[in-house]
C-alpha cells in the first residue's frame, strides 16, 4: 500500500467511524474511539464485502458505505460485549 493509499484509507476511516457514531448511539466510544471503530470496520468491510460478493457502486463512496456499514457492525458487536460485562 502507498502513503497515499494509507491516507485515503484513514480518512476514509475517519469518516465511516463518525458516521457509525451517529447511527449506533449509545455504543459509541467517543469521537477518536469512534473514528478507530471505522478504521477497523473499514478492513473488516474490506475484506468481507468482496468476499460475499458485495460491491457499493463508486470507489469512493462506495468504500465509505461498505467502511460505515463494517464499523456499524463492529460497534454493535463491542456494545454487546460491553453490556454483557
């Protein structure tokens, strides 16, 4: 991956993290934890999405969708897991 890919992805991370954060509230981890949240949701999109034979349209917003989508997933799980302690 290039540094500018790498910036891409993090901003596109950011984004889906806040998003997800507006959507899920209540499991939220404030706005850094959450832009993490869609850094990590993004990968997981990134890799699941493909997998299962989803696609979301144009490379960038597309990869926003998919990265929102996989941090929205990532955060329910987490809110479980947080309830469940």
């Amino acid at each position: 991956m290039t540094v500018e890919g790498f910036i891409i992805t993090l901003i596109i991370g950011a984004i889906a993290g806040w998003l997800a954060g507006q959507i899920v509230k209540g499991y939220g981890f404030g706005i850094i934890g959450n832009i993490i949240v869609g850094i990590v949701g993004g990968l997981i999109a990134g890799w699941l999405f493909p997998a299962v034979g989803w696609s979301f349209g144009s490379p960038v917003l597309g990869s926003i969708i998919a990265a929102t989508l996989g941090a929205i997933i990532l955060l329910v799980i987490i809110g479980f897991f947080r309830r469940a302690a």
